[in-house]
C-alpha cells in the first residue's frame, strides 16, 4: 500500500511540473466531450471557396464538431466555388510541435450525401523541405459538378498514437548513396488539433448552375450562388462561443472574420456578442 501511495503522488508531483505545452499536448490527445454543432450537414457553417484558392486553416478547441460513426471530430466545411467544374486540390495536415492531425476528407454531392472519401490511406507523408514542415499530403483532381461539397475532418479514431517520420538527414543519406547517420527520428502524436493548408486551382469553368447553393434572385439581377443553410440554434451558439473566445484570447482578425460569417447566415445578435466581448476585455 505504501509503494502505490508513493507512485501516486509521484505521478501527481509529475504532473504538477508539466509545463503548459505538455498539458495542452495531453489535453489534445483525448477524445473529445464537447457537444456537437449542428442537427444536419446542410446546417455546417460552410465555407465558399473561390476557383483558385490557398489558405491556411486550423481545426482545434474553435472550429465545430461533428459526431462521426463512433467518434467526434473537429471539422471545416467548404462548398467549392459555383463556376469551377474540374480542379485541382491539394490538402496538407502538418506535422508541428509533436503532432499531427490524420486527415479524413468526404466529398459530398449536391444533396450532401458523400460521394467519396479520402482517408489516411491516400494521403502520403511528404518530408520537411522548402514548401512546407513533415506533413500528409494528397494532390488530387476534383469534379465539383458532381461534388460541390468537402468536408474536412480529423480521424480522432487513432488518438494518442505514434506517427514515425524519417530524420530528414537519413532521407538525404539515403537518396545520395552517402552513410546512414545516427539520428533520431521524430515522433507525432496523433492528435484532436491539427493545421492544415489547402490549394485548389480551377482547371475548367462549369457554365452552368447544377449545385444545389444556386438560389433565384430578382429577374434584374445576376443570378448568384448561396448556401440554402437553416440556421440552427446550435449553429447560433457556436458563432456566439467562438466570437467570445477569440477575443478573450486577442485574436481580433479571427473574432472579426467570424464576425463576418456569423453575418453572413444571418445569426441573430452576433454584432452584441462581439461588443459585449470586446467590452469585457
């Protein structure tokens, strides 16, 4: 009894030294408890991509969650830009500070049901080099007439486990015939949390209005492309939470951005919600 009663508290003593890093690692390779965003798919704050695009993205504690067949994931929805027909993606999870997120790609069609998936299977892990940090990566071509839709996920089902890349040196070594050298190779945890780039490129225009986010307008206007979303109360919540937590933590363009989004599905106080954080602060 004695013996436990000291590892005990030499576990309570290690984790009382934990630095904040170890604990915020930690706390990202446990399932999530969070409730989820939304009642429907067709509900996701979607995002509109243009026909070329490259941004980066982060999904952890601020994005939404989405329950998949038997865990929960944080997630990015995106409806592809309505004149781009056949294109070019490319997807990047990266590997950072002893983690990466696994990827799980759905492509979904025009009546959001999923049409394809791109699982960790496809995605290849690419090594650090002058374009990005250790990383899975896929480079694929899309039909957006057939899949205006992409939903991108965490693979939560394996958290906490190793991921082992090459030391970049023995990669080297290992292209040019030299001596394998003795080094360390680096170790990821699979993780909730992951930053993510994506690049897509229009190869050909569609011409023609076959996705379900084309909506009539006034017979004197252009008829343009929206997202026909019925906001839920748990969309609602979700902006009002993450505008509120980006400005706790000083991070206006995001407050800002989703400011903006909140606007644009035409959620009911999110002008307050930001003023009334932004007073708090």
């Amino acid at each position: 009894m004695k013996k436990h009663l000291t590892l005990l508290l030499s576990s309570i003593s290690l984790i009382g030294c934990a630095s904040s890093d170890d604990l915020s690692l930690k706390q990202n390779i446990l399932p999530l408890q969070a409730e989820v965003c939304c009642e429907s798919v067709q509900s996701y704050p979607w995002v509109r991509l243009e026909q070329n695009t490259d941004i980066d993205f982060e999904l952890n504690a601020s994005s939404p969650i989405a329950k998949r067949s038997d865990y929960k994931s944080y997630f990015s929805a995106f409806a592809f830009a309505q004149q781009s027909g056949l294109i070019e993606m490319k997807l990047r999870s990266l590997m950072l500070n002893g983690e990466v997120a696994i990827p799980h790609v759905e492509l979904l069609d025009q009546d959001f049901n999923v049409a394809k998936t791109l699982s960790e299977q496809d995605f290849d892990i690419k090594y650090s080099d002058a374009f990005a940090k250790n990383r899975y990566e896929i480079s694929t071509k899309v039909d957006t007439l057939q899949t205006p839709y992409m939903l991108v996920y965490v693979d939560t089902s394996q958290l906490g486990e190793k991921i082992v890349v090459p030391h970049p040196a023995k990669v080297r070594a290992e292209e040019s015939g030299e001596p394998m050298p003795i080094v360390t190779d680096p170790i990821y945890l699979s993780s909730n949390n992951g930053d993510f780039s994506l690049q897509i490129e229009t190869l050909t225009l569609s011409g023609y209005n076959q996705k379900s986010l084309v909506e009539s307008v006034a017979e004197d206007k252009k008829v343009t492309t929206q997202p026909k979303i019925t906001v839920t109360q748990q969309t609602q919540t979700y902006y009002h939470n993450a505008i509120t937590a980006a400005v706790k933590s000083n991070d206006l363009d995001k407050a800002l951005a989703l400011l903006e989004e909140a606007k644009a599905l035409k959620i009911t106080d999110a002008q307050q919600v930001f003023i009334k954080a932004v007073n708090a602060q």
